[in-house]
C-alpha cells in the first residue's frame, strides 16, 4: 500500500504487475505466521515502534522478522527481482532506498539484542525453508 503512490509513472503493463504483486503481499506473510503458530511462537504486526518496522515480532523475546517482496527488496538472484524499463534510474534510486532501510534496520535491532530473520515472499511457500530460517536466526 505504501508505494501505491509510484504506479502513477508506470506503463500500464508494470502497473498491472505490480497490482498483481500486491493482491498477494498479505499471502507471504500468513505463510510465516502459520509456521510460527504451529511451533508456539506469540507474536505482534507491523511493528512501527521497532527500526525498519518488521512485519512480525516480539518485542518481550526480543525477535524480529521481516517477509520481504522480493521485487521491492530486491531477491538477489531471484526471477522475481525484475527492473521496469521505463524510469530506470528512477526505480534504481527507489530499490537502493529500499536495500539500505533494510540493511540499516538489521544492523540496528541487532544491536539492539534482537535476533532477525529475513524471510523472502518466494520462500514462503516452503514450511521447511520458513523454519529454517527462523532457526538460522536463533529465534527458535
Ligand atoms: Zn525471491
């Protein structure tokens, strides 16, 4: 929702894919939340008093997760992680924006003590992935 404002220089083809991207951005992290339930995990959304504002966290046991678009955040890699011709260096700006919010909020809630997972929408299907990295972090 918060980048709704950029469709208006958009094509009408990258218009239409982002809006599919979008129908689907809660999907990605019910996923997590669904492994994360099922291994008893309490959590709160949209953290806005915690850096870069995780998707899930919990404050208390001192973890944070992000579920990033892979598009937006940019996958590395990734087939998802694709550049609209048009405005190219505008969206080039936008996606270095995005990479160094996410890697400042990392590195400031890790000093802060708390262990973070980054999880990436295409992984989420995968419950085993989701777990791992929810593992990886130390979370569980
Ligand atoms: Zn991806």
């Amino acid at each position: 929702v918060k980048h709704e404002r950029f469709e208006l220089l958009l094509d009408p083809e990258t218009s239409a894919r982002l809006a599919r991207i979008r129908q689907t951005g809660t999907k990605p992290e019910q996923e997590v939340r669904k492994v994360l339930a099922a291994v008893g995990l309490r959590y709160r959304l949209n953290n806005r008093d915690l850096q870069g504002s995780p998707d899930i966290a919990n404050r208390r046991s001192r973890w944070a997760i992000f579920v990033h678009g892979c598009f937006w955040h940019r996958h590395q890699r990734c087939k998802r992680t694709t550049t609209p011709k048009r405005n190219r260096e505008f969206w080039e700006a936008k996606f270095r924006a995005n990479q160094h919010r996410d890697e400042r909020a990392v590195e400031s809630l890790t000093k802060e003590g708390f262990r973070v997972a980054v999880i990436w929408e295409c992984e989420t299907p995968r419950t085993d992935v989701v777990l791992q990295r929810v593992r990886d972090a130390g979370i569980i």
